[in-house]
C-alpha cells in the first residue's frame, strides 16, 4: 500500500472524512515533494496536491500520481485552499493539531468560511514508522555515506586537531557525497565526552581522550544517525571497562530487538547489563528511537515507551554512559525490523580503535 492509500484507511478508521496535510514532514512522506510549502487535501476519493508559484515546476517533477494545483499572487493561500476544499465538497476538514499554531490554524480558520476544521491527533508519526521498500532504500544509502564518513574522518584523528576541524571534515565529506546533513554534528572529546549532545569545540584533542562523533547524513529526506567513540593516543583499563560495558550492551540490545519484542524491555535490559559494572546510573537518555524522514521520529525506546517493535520500523540503538570529569561511550547504529529479524544498516567498526593507528 502506498502512503495516500494507507493514510486513507487509518482516516475510515478513525472516522476521518477529509483530512489538510500541511506540515511539510508529512506532505514530503505523501507526496515526494521537497519544498517548503505544500499542502495536501484528501479525501476517500480525491486528493490534491496544492503549493505556489515558487513551486510550480518542482512540484510537477516531485509529486506524481496526484492532481496539483498552484496559485501565485495576489491570490491568498488559504483562501484558495479553502476554495478547492469546497469544490471537493469538504464540510469538515481535519488538520494536523500536532504542528498547527495557533496563530495558523486562527488564521486558517478565518479565510475557510463554510469549512469547519477539526483537530486530528498525530496519526502520522504512527504511519511514518512502517517504511516501504523505497524509504527503507534511501535510509541505506543515508547510512552509507554516514559509514564512508566516519572511514574517512579517522583517519585525522590525532592529538593537536580541534573538535570543530573534524566536525566541518565529516560535514563536508557527506555533503560532497551529495546529503544533506541530518542534524549538527556532535565531537566532544575528553571530559567534554560526557555532554551526550555537546556542541564541538575549539577543544584540541589530547592523548588520552575519548572522542564521540554522533552525525548523520540526509538523503531524499531520510535520515542516518550513528555514533562512535574512539580513544586518541592510549586507552587506559577504565577507558576499555567503560567502552566494553556500553558494547556489550548495545550488542545485547542489537539481539534483543525484534518484531513483537516491547520498547520498554528492550531499554530495561540494556540497563541491567549497564548494572553489572555500576555503570547504568550514568545512562541517563533513551536507549534509541524511530528514524525516518524525522531524526528522532516517532518511537521510543524507553521506560515510558508503550511502541511495540513491528517489522518495516528503523530504530536506533545508542546506550551511552557519560561520567562528569572523565568522559563518555556513546555506541549507536541505524536497524531495520524485518520479519525474521534484525538488518544492521550502519557497519562501521565498533572495535574500540585507538588512533591514530600506527
Ligand atoms: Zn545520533
Ligand atoms: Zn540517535
């Protein structure tokens, strides 16, 4: 089923009679387009693509097998949405109350006179999460590249480089492959390793030092997210007791994810493994989450989660520890949920490496 077709069983599901896609995520997972304005009107019949004229000619490559229809000015745009809603013969219009302002939804509401909107939850980060063949396929290529960069950027691992040197490397590495980055890099080394989500730095890096590289590339719209710790220099026995622990740990995790499998028991197990070592008081995030066309998409593996794990879901898996004023392991790849398993979409090495290598 494509994405229009499984949209419109989960609306006669849920009592949906017409639905405005405007949050461009979900107007790119409907309709391929990768612009920033688009909306999508849907009905059990109909479905229009409508975007302006800034848009005109990409739309007409991008979104296939749906009318499309543009205004330019003076013409409002929701005036003119509200104007082919009517002539769908749309009365009640639901709209995605999750990423609808208020300011955007009173202005909607204000030029749709003879439509009467109504809030609809967020049915498409639920959707999102079952990837179709040709999602599944960009998110590899995605991963890809993200390995090739993590290859490229060891390789200027040494004492002397800052974390911002090798954070524009690995940048500027996925954008030559053609991606887009998926979020701002994270390298933090040394103590500045324990901030999960530190922002590099003019920090140079000093023998003795862990350094975490968590990045991913963007391709089509879908995201890779990986990290990986590496030491400079020397690993110490602490160095190599922590980084073992949160292996180990990940490695479980990688086996203990499977379709059917709860998101909660998944997170729990990997903190009890954490334990053994007393080290499970300094994992302090989420064991992963759902990756897509988001980079924290919807899903969650936590103790809070209620996500139970289906096949065509992408996960990822990064228990970390960060301990104040030594540093932190980070450990993260990109999985696929198959029907008999498990497909690792990330392969770079997870051998502790020391580096620079002689
Ligand atoms: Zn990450
Ligand atoms: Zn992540």
């Amino acid at each position: 089923m494509d994405a229009l077709a499984r949209l419109r069983s989960r609306m006669a599901g849920d009592g949906i009679s017409a639905m405005l896609v405007s949050d461009p995520v979900n107007v790119g997972w409907l309709t391929g387009f990768s612009g920033t304005f688009g909306r999508v009107l849907v009905t059990p019949n109909d479905a229009l693509f409508i975007t302006d004229s800034r848009y005109v000619l990409q739309a007409r490559e991008e979104v296939l097998g749906m009318d499309t229809a543009s205004f330019g000015s003076p013409t409002d745009g929701d005036v003119f949405v509200a104007e082919k809603a009517i002539s769908l013969g749309i009365e009640k219009l639901g709209f995605e109350s999750a990423t609808t302002t208020y300011s955007q939804w009173k202005r909607t509401s204000e030029k749709m006179a003879g439509v009467e909107l109504e809030p609809v939850a967020d049915i498409f980060s639920d959707l999102r999460m079952t990837k179709s063949a040709d999602e599944i396929a960009k998110i590899k290529v995605a991963c890809g590249i993200a390995d090739a960069a993590f290859e490229h950027v060891i390789r200027m691992i040494q004492p002397g480089v800052t974390e911002i040197d090798i954070c524009l490397d690995l940048e500027f590495y996925m954008r030559r492959q053609g991606a887009d980055i998926a979020f701002p890099s994270i390298v933090v080394s040394g103590e500045r390793s324990a901030r999960p989500h530190g922002k590099p730095s003019e920090k140079k890096l000093e023998v003795g030092d862990f350094v975490t590289m968590d990045f991913g590339a963007r391709v089509d719209g879908y995201n890779s997210d990986i990290t990986r710790t590496v030491v400079v220099g020397q690993a110490s026995p602490r160095h190599r007791e922590v980084y073992a622990a949160v292996l180990e740990a990940q490695l479980w995790a990688l086996d203990a994810i499977r379709a059917g499998a709860k998101a909660r028991d998944v997170d729990g197990g990997t903190r009890e493994i954490l334990g053994k070592s007393d080290l499970a008081k300094y994992f302090g995030h989420g064991l992963g989450h759902g990756l897509g066309r988001v980079v924290h998409d919807g899903g969650r593996l936590s103790a809070m989660s209620d996500n139970v794990i289906e096949p065509g879901q992408i996960w990822t898996i990064e228990p970390g520890v960060y301990i104040e004023g030594f540093g932190g392991v980070r450990i993260e790849d990109d999985v696929l949920i198959t029907e008999t398993g498990i497909e690792i979409l990330t392969h770079s090495t997870k051998e502790l490496l020391i580096l620079p290598q002689a």
